[in-house]
C-alpha cells in the first residue's frame, strides 16, 4: 500500500510526483478546480509512463491542495489498488508491446 509519508504536498506544489505499487502508476500534481488549485491525482496500469500511456487507460481524481487533500488522495489511490488488483496484476504479468519496443 502506498505510504502517505511518501508523498510530498511541497513538492506537488512545485513539481509533479510519480510512483508506482505492483503494476499500478500515479502521479499526483498541482492543477486548478475553477480559480482554485487543487492537486490532480491519475492512475494508469504498468508499464509506461505517464506521457506514454493512452488517455482512455488513465484515471483521475482531484482533491485539495492541502494536508488533508494527500491524505483522501492517498486513501483513493490505495482503494483504487485494492478494487482494481486484477487490472494492475494484468498490466504486471502482459506487459503492452508498442513498435520499436522490444
């Protein structure tokens, strides 16, 4: 499970923050909600990164910009890896081929 105190709100605010647990990537950055900011967190199966990967695969969430924003983010990526197992399990075991990939 993913560890909240591995994820930085500084950092985040400044620069985007990626991961990954068992087949499963996040990244967790600073967007807007309206005027607001607010931190855009997206999940995607294994094993590109996330300007790699195709829009259809991703997920995304938003939350608040704040301490206890990280945490329900931290909450909603961990259920994610707990609801959608059999997805990032796949990903693991059938890695995506792609044209001069080998």
């Amino acid at each position: 499970m993913i560890d909240p105190h591995t994820i930085q709100l500084n950092f985040i605010k400044k620069e985007p923050q990626t991961g990954s647990h068992l087949g499963m990537r996040y990244q967790l950055q600073r967007g807007t909600n309206g005027e607001e900011d607010c931190m855009d967190v997206t999940i995607w199966p294994e094993p590109f990164c996330f300007s790699k990967t195709p829009e259809a695969q991703k997920q995304l969430r938003q939350f608040p910009l704040t301490t206890e924003g990280k945490d329900a983010a931290v909450a909603w990526l961990n259920e994610q890896y707990e609801t959608q197992k059999d997805r990032w399990s796949e990903a693991l075991r059938r890695p995506q081929k792609t044209a001069g990939w080998e």
